[in-house]
C-alpha cells in the first residue's frame, strides 16, 4: 500500500477525510523527517508506514478535542507532533509549539515554512521556564503527546490556559491507570470533561486522550 493511501485510509477509520492538499502536506512533512533523520536525529521511527500510524495518525486522533480556530499550544512537540497535524487538518488553528531541544524547533521552522503554516510559531525553551517568551493565560487548549507525568504535565500547562480552556494530554495504554493513581491534590484541581480511548489503524496501538478542565479556586 502506498504512504498516501495508508495516510487517508487510516484518517478515514479515525473520522478525517484529508483532502489532496492535507494529503500533500502531510507527505511532504514526511519526506522532511527522513530527510532531516540522516543528519538529526528527530525521531526514533525511520520506516515511512511508522512514521504514518505513530506520527500522524496517532496525532490527528486528538482532532476531536480541538475548536477549529482556537488557539493551541503543544508542549514537548519534538518533531511537531501533535501540533503540526492538528494544524494541517484545522488550518484555522493558531499554534504555537515548544520543545527544549534546539535541533527539533529549528526544523519545526523550516517545516513552517515549507508547509506555509500561517499563525504558527516554534519556540526554543522549557514551559516551566517564566521568560520564554509565551505568553501565560493565552491559550484555549494546552496539548502534549506522551511527555511527563500525568500530574507534572496538569501542573506545567495550566498557567498558560485562558479562562474556559483545557488541557489534551494523549497517553498510551495505560493512561487511565495514570488517573486513577493521580494524587488527591490534582484531583481536587482539575476535571475530566472528556476521555476517549481507540486503537490506532493498521499497528492497533491503544491510546488514551483526555480533555481536562482547572476546576475554580475553593472548588471540592
């Protein structure tokens, strides 16, 4: 089966019907990655079908919890994922995405730059770090695909939510065990508004995603 093929088959049983242009763009991120792995080391995956189910379609499964046109930011993006799919399926999204490592931001900005990704921006630094220039209590949607611990990553985003926001943390299997052994301080502080587990095309590999919401202050 050809890489496009498996792409929008695969978005296809995840609900996303990609159009040629998404397709296209999507292809041309994935001839970036390789291109770049031969000299950076982006990603532990180099076969072009793992790239396709661990990358893209296991970004794009977060879609649903995203408002087209909200502003979003992927924490620990690495390779721009999920932040960079996302943006390609809902190009209304303003994202901005950070990673601490300097390599992975700079081919995220050539990414941008070769996708033509309006109201996109890549920064170099840590969230936890006050001056790195992104501005707190901006955001509608704080995401982050399998970084940290579910308590540490709760604790990390949500300075940066606007009033209403939430935040996407997207697990692997045992993601619903992490919120079971959540300490009671995080539960006291933050809701579940929405969880969904799948299994991704072709590989079936489980994935947990969470919608959570900051509950108000003095809330039991």
């Amino acid at each position: 089966m050809r890489s496009e093929e498996m792409l929008t088959r695969g978005a296809l049983e995840l609900g996303i019907e990609l159009t040629e242009e998404e397709t296209r763009l999507f292809m041309r991120y994935l001839d970036m990655i390789k291109l770049w792995n031969r000299k950076v080391n982006l990603t532990g995956l180099k076969d072009e079908k793992d790239i396709i189910i661990s990358h893209f379609l296991d970004s794009i499964s977060a879609s649903s919890f995203i408002e087209p046109g909200s502003r979003v930011l992927d924490i620990g993006s690495g390779a721009g994922f999920p932040g960079i799919p996302v943006k390609i399926v809902y190009r209304g999204v303003r994202l901005t995405l950070i990673d601490s490592v300097q390599k992975k931001v700079v081919f995220i900005k050539e990414l941008i730059r070769e996708l033509r990704l309006r109201e996109t921006a890549a920064v170099w630094g840590r969230a936890e770090d006050e001056d790195n220039g992104i501005k707190r209590e901006s955001f509608d949607c704080v995401i982050s695909r399998a970084v940290g611990g579910l308590s540490d990553m709760l604790d990390l985003s949500a300075p940066y939510l606007a009033t209403g926001g939430k935040i996407v943390l997207m697990r692997g299997r045992r993601g619903e065990k992490e919120l079971e052994t959540a300490d009671e301080g995080i539960k006291k502080r933050f809701r579940i508004a929405e969880c969904k587990t799948l299994k991704l095309p072709y590989g079936g590999q489980t994935r947990v995603i969470f919608a959570i919401e900051p509950l108000d202050a003095g809330t039991d």
